[in-house]
C-alpha cells in the first residue's frame, strides 16, 4: 500500500510528464514570454537586421554613410554598415536562446525550476537591465515586447521562489515532526 503526501510527487511514466492542463503547459508566465519573445525576435530580426529601416532622406544618407565608410579593426576591413548587421544579428540569436530558455523554463514545475533558480533570476535582471536601455535608444514597440517579457518572467521568478520557500517550511515543518 502506498502513502501519498502533500510534499510527494506522483511517479512519472516513462513517455515523459505527465498530462498537465492545457492552460497551466502552455499559457504560464514563463511560456507567455516565450510567445512575445518570438514576435520580439522576428520584429528585430525581419524590421532591422535583415532589411534597414527607411526613416525617411536624412535616414537614408547615414545608412550610406555607414555602407562606404570603411575602418580597420585589429587587422579587418569593416564598415559601420557591417558592424550594424553583425551586431544586430548576435542581438537575434540571444533572443532565440532567451526563447528557448523560457519555453523550457515554462514547460518544468516549479519544484523543478528551482535548480534553475540562478538562470531564472539571470535571465530576468537581463531583461529588466535592458529596458533603461531600451527607454533611452527605442521606441515604442521594443520598448512594449521587453517591458512586458521582463514582467512576466519576473512575475515566474517571485513565483517560484515562494514557492521554493513554502516547500522548506514543509520540509522543515516534516522533519521537526518525525
């Protein structure tokens, strides 16, 4: 016979977790910010990298400007145009990877997020260090994508670390008992 407790987690079958409702897998915090964070990326990535904004004459100009103005860094040739692309493009792939981590970090619980506690709360003082960034350089736009990325994983951060705490004062509470 089996005793089930509060603390305990029931066994998980060997196809993987188990069946969570559909609200709780795939609309919690960590997910939420996963789905901005993709439409965040495409817009940065499609809007600025891949294709130059046209702001209009004066903007067009200093894109030209950028294109023909070569400079030699530490023994390359290189155009501001250069740096700009390539910059943007390293920009693309830490929000592909920011993605990735909290569509896996929306798809634990948080018993399991809290072995992750450290990347959890990196990721959002990363987030949230960017909008003063953001607010100073931006616009509206990415100004909204990571001011609402950064309240929704912080939102999954306070979560989890009450969380994390109620689960001690259990354990404590167990063991003080037994």
């Amino acid at each position: 016979m089996s005793v089930t407790t509060p603390n305990t987690r029931p066994a998980v079958a060997a196809t993987g977790p188990a069946p969570q409702d559909v609200r709780a897998r795939y609309f919690n915090v960590y997910r939420l910010a996963a789905y901005f964070s993709v439409f965040y990326t495409l817009g940065h990535t499609l809007g600025a990298v891949v294709a130059t904004p046209n702001f209009g004459s004066e903007s067009d100009s200093v894109v030209s400007a950028m294109k023909s103005v070569h400079v030699v860094s530490q023994g390359f040739d290189c155009t501001w145009y250069g740096f700009y692309r390539g910059m943007g493009g390293i920009v693309s792939l830490f929000f592909i990877f920011s993605t990735v981590m909290t569509w896996h970090l929306g798809g634990m619980t948080a018993g399991d997020r809290r072995a992750f506690a450290s990347v959890t709360w990196a990721l959002f003082l990363t987030w949230a260090a960017s909008i003063s960034i953001v607010w100073a350089y931006f616009f509206s736009l990415p100004i909204f994508f990571s001011t609402v990325i950064t309240v929704l994983v912080g939102i999954g951060c306070i979560r989890d670390w009450k969380a994390g705490r109620k689960s001690t004062a259990g354990n404590t509470a167990n063991r003080q008992t037994t």
